[in-house]
C-alpha cells in the first residue's frame, strides 16, 4: 500500500504530477473541520495552504502523519512545536515568494512615484485631469533600503536599473557585501534624510516594530515617498498618515498593516497612498512554486531522504536523545547573542562543555548559526539555510567542545568577536525539573545571571546608581507592559550593571530607546525568545 498525501487545498497540477506517481493522492476541504480529521486517521502527510489549520488536534488526529508540508512562506496554521513533539517534520517554501515580493514593492513604488492609482480612479469617474497627477521620475533619485535579505536585495537589483543611487540600512550585512551589490551601507538616520524613496525589507521583530515612527519621519527629506511591503507594523500607520497630511512625505505605498484583515485605516484618506490587501505573496507563479517545492519536499521526506526545506528538528537527521534538549538553548542564545551584540558578528564560536559531548554534538552550532539570523533576515531560517546566511555574510561559524564543565552539568556559550573588536557572550544551560526541561541563561557578555530563556528578553547597561529599577519599572508600567521576571548582575556597587526583564510584550524602538534614555544606559536591545 503506497503512503497517502492528503491535499486539503488547491495545488498547482504540476505539483501534484510530483506526487500521483508514488503515493495515494486524497483530497479534502481543509476548512471542514470533521472531514479534515476524519481523512487525517490514514494520511501519511498533509499538504494545506492558510486556510487549513493543522493544530495539535489534527496531528494527534493522524497516527501514521510524517510531514506537515504548508505550500508557502508563513507557518501560523501550522502548530510546529506539536509536530515535532510527534516527530512529524513540518515544511514550507520559503524562497516561493520573494520574486513576487520583491516585484510587488517595485510595483508600488512606481504607482506612488506616478500617482498611477488615484489617476487611474478619477478618469473612471469622468474626470480628465492630467497636471494635477504629475508624478516624478526615478533616474537621478536616491532610493533607500531598509534591510538587505534576499527580498531586500531583490528589490535593489531591480530598481538599479532605473538610474538610482542605492543606499540601505542593515546593520547585520557586512559592507563588502553591500558594495558587491552596488548599494552603500548607512546608518537608519542618514538614509532618512538623504532618500527621495524609501522601501522596507525587515522582518519584524521586538526591535522592529515601530522602526518608523513619528520621531523617525520628523527627520526624513521632504517630499519622500515610502513603501511597505514586508510587514505590518514595521511602519508606524497614524504617524505616516499624519506626516502625509502635513505634506512632510508626499506618498506612499502599503501592502501590510499591523492588524489583518484591515479594511480602515488612516492611511486610506489620501488620494498620495497606494493600499493593497497584502498581496505580495499573490502570483499565479509564486502560488505554483510554493505548491510544487512541497511537493518535492513530501516526496523526499516519505522516502526517507534529505529535506532542505523541514522546519524544525528532523531537519538535522538523526539526534541523541540527550542532546536534543540543548537544540532550543542553542538557538536561543544565538537569538540572545544578536541582540546584545547589536550587529553581525565577523565570527562566532559555539561552545559545548559537559559529558554532553561524548555525543555528536556538531547539530548545536547549527541550532546557534539559525538562532543567529532569526531576527535579522526577512526570510525564515531553518537548520538548513542558516550555515548558507552565514556565508552570505561572511560569518565563520565554528564548534568546540569540552568534556568539563563548571557549576553545571552542561553547558553551552555562543561567543562572537565583532568587526570593531569588542567579543561579546551569551551563555545557558538545560536542567530537568523531573516534568520538563528549563532553559536558562547563566551569562550575558560577562555578567553571571540566572533567568529563563523564554518570552521577550530586555537588556540594559548602565552605571550602578540607586533608583534606577524603579525609573524603568514606571516607564514600562505607564506604557502598559508588565515585566515577568527582573535581574541586575554589576561587576561591583557604582560599577557597570546590566539589568535584564523579561516582558509580555514587545517593547518596540521608540519605547526600547526611551527605557535606556530615561537611565542613561550605553546600551539597550531586545531579544524574542519565545517558542516558534
């Protein structure tokens, strides 16, 4: 009997030519709930689109599942962390997309440039008004790029050939790498106030969301137009409607907003604004990539092969069971490290000490390099593209174990020296409560802690001083965020301290900045430790 591939959406015919040959093709309507679970009692994998939600009920629905296959980018549907409890690997399409993405902030930005929307409704309303609809041209202007992943880049090939002068803003992309691509590396501020256009190609994160606020389009040049295609909530929606009405930006482009569905916002008062319903992804052709890269990833996965595009842990192979709890600690402090290091580091050292490596330890540094990126690049990183994200920016990754530890039984360091040459640290351990296993961070750049590995982490340097504790505590309170759980570590009293929080919710740029403003902190970051 051939394994059976339950498709509960649409999927391009050439995809599922990919999987008739070798297995028992089913279909079913993946928003019928009791159908769903009903066909899953003898499906082997599962391929859904978004519509289809594939929670811990669905899988524990499915006792012979062995891949959780989502024909796109994004994996909100798909409740990864039950999969790999079950061990059943989850893939996507990561790259299916960012074509259509990139072109589509392309798209944007010439609709805004030419005013191409508001022209085309007022001549079907009956008006034929040429002058008030002069645009501007892109030869000769200075087109700013926020973020240089894969889209990022994208957009600035594209866009080049339209006589600009790049600039971009990444501060985790080496400048070598940037020169190769003909764009010039500036800080946020400087772009903003010397691009005529300015397009965002960020993932978001605690640190990103709210990047573009009303502090930040004070300073931009007049006359910009800026357009948004990567995420909702990366630019402030009330600030730039307002910046618009002052005449401060002259239009602008959104294809995403903080809260979706959106069908009212700000923003669609002005005739200057071009508003899409996140169509981005929204190509026959990236809808047929995304359909037929699962399908040759599902085709892999049931003949027990390779899988570049799995998710979560069965991506690595085989693991030993002791050395699968440090998988999660691993990246995590990877994640940890970016945000104290605020930047990219020019290379890393993934330490393992304990009796732990007697195993094969080698997947750790993998887990710390996906950790690494997680938050710096607009696409997802997954065990196997993440050694190809280092390389891409010039990143050496590299592992080195020792059998013994100190104070506990194991233990793992991700430490990178930075290309000003500073080195910075993070480090954590796993110890088992007898019901699970708790993540802790013992070290954060030389300072001795001993706080969960979870939720969002805050971290703030300063000067040992009283009052300070409850300064940040006010701050944050007045602005609605609860803090979980604090800790202050100093070298010693009226020395450099470091107090880390752990918060319910992202703090965002502005609020981050006025925390380490209101205690005087030399630095001040953020880091999303949360479970994927």
């Amino acid at each position: 009997m051939n394994p059976v591939v339950l498709i509960a959406e649409e999927l391009a015919p050439a995809a599922i030519e990919v999987l008739a040959h070798d297995f028992d093709v089913r279909h079913v309507d993946g928003t019928d709930r009791p159908a769903l679970l009903s066909a899953l009692a003898e499906a082997d994998a599962v391929i859904v689109r978004s519509a289809t939600q594939i929670d811990a009920e669905a899988i524990a629905a499915a006792p012979r599942l062995k891949v959780v296959a989502r024909a796109g980018v994004g994996l909100d549907n798909v409740e990864v962390p039950a999969a790999t409890a079950r061990g059943v690997m989850v893939v996507n399409a990561p790259t299916s997309n960012i074509v259509s993405a990139a072109e589509q902030a392309v798209a944007l930005l010439l609709a805004v440039a030419r005013n191409t929307a508001a022209a085309s409704a007022a001549l079907k309303a009956g008006e034929w008004k040429r002058s008030k609809y002069t645009g501007v041209e892109l030869q000769g202007k200075t087109v700013g790029v926020v973020g240089l992943g894969r889209i990022g880049v994208l957009f600035a090939q594209r866009i080049a050939a339209f006589g600009t002068r790049l600039i971009a803003y990444d501060p985790y992309i080496q400048p070598a790498r940037a020169a190769q691509l003909g764009v010039r590396l500036v800080g946020l501020e400087e772009l903003l106030r010397e691009a005529d256009f300015i397009s965002i190609h960020l993932p978001k994160t605690p640190e990103t969301v709210g990047l573009i606020g009303e502090k930040e389009l004070s300073i931009v040049k007049p006359g910009v137009r800026i357009v948004n295609a990567a995420r909702g909530g990366l630019v402030d929606e009330q600030a730039l409607a307002d910046a618009i009405a002052e005449g401060r930006v002259a239009g602008a482009g959104v294809d995403v907003y903080a809260k979706e569905p959106c069908t009212s916002s700000p923003l669609f008062a002005f005739d200057n604004v071009v508003a899409t319903p996140h169509l981005g992804a929204s190509t026959h052709e990236a809808q047929d990539k995304a359909g037929l890269a699962v399908a040759k990833s599902v085709k892999l996965a049931l003949q027990g092969e390779f899988v570049p595009d799995a998710v979560n842990v069965q991506a690595g192979g085989l693991v030993a069971e002791d050395v699968r709890p440090l998988l999660p600690l691993a990246e995590k402090l990877g994640r940890a490290f970016t945000a104290v290091a605020g930047g990219v580091a020019a290379s890393v050292t993934v330490e393992v000490r304990g009796e732990i490596v007697n195993h094969d330890v080698s997947v750790l540094k993998l887990a710390a390099t996906k950790g690494l990126f997680s938050s710096v690049v607009e696409e997802q990183v997954t065990y196997v593209n993440a050694p190809h994200l280092a390389a891409e920016r010039g990143v050496e990754v590299t592992l080195a174990t020792q059998p013994e530890t100190v104070d506990h039984p194991n233990l793992v360091t991700v430490r990178g020296a930075l290309p000003d040459g500073r080195t910075v640290s993070v480090s954590g351990t796993v110890t088992s409560t007898g019901t699970r296993d708790v993540i802790k961070l013992t070290e954060v750049d030389g300072f001795d802690v001993e706080i969960g590995a979870e939720g969002i982490l805050v971290f703030l340097r300063y000067v040992d001083r009283p009052g300070v504790v409850g300064t940040v505590g006010t701050l944050l309170g007045e602005a609605g965020v609860n803090i979980a759980a604090m800790q202050v570590a100093r070298r010693e009293a009226g020395g450099e301290t470091l107090m880390t929080l752990t918060v319910d919710q992202a703090l965002g740029a502005d609020l981050l900045t006025s925390a380490a403003d209101s205690i005087g902190a030399g630095a001040a970051s953020a880091a999303d430790l949360r479970d994927e």
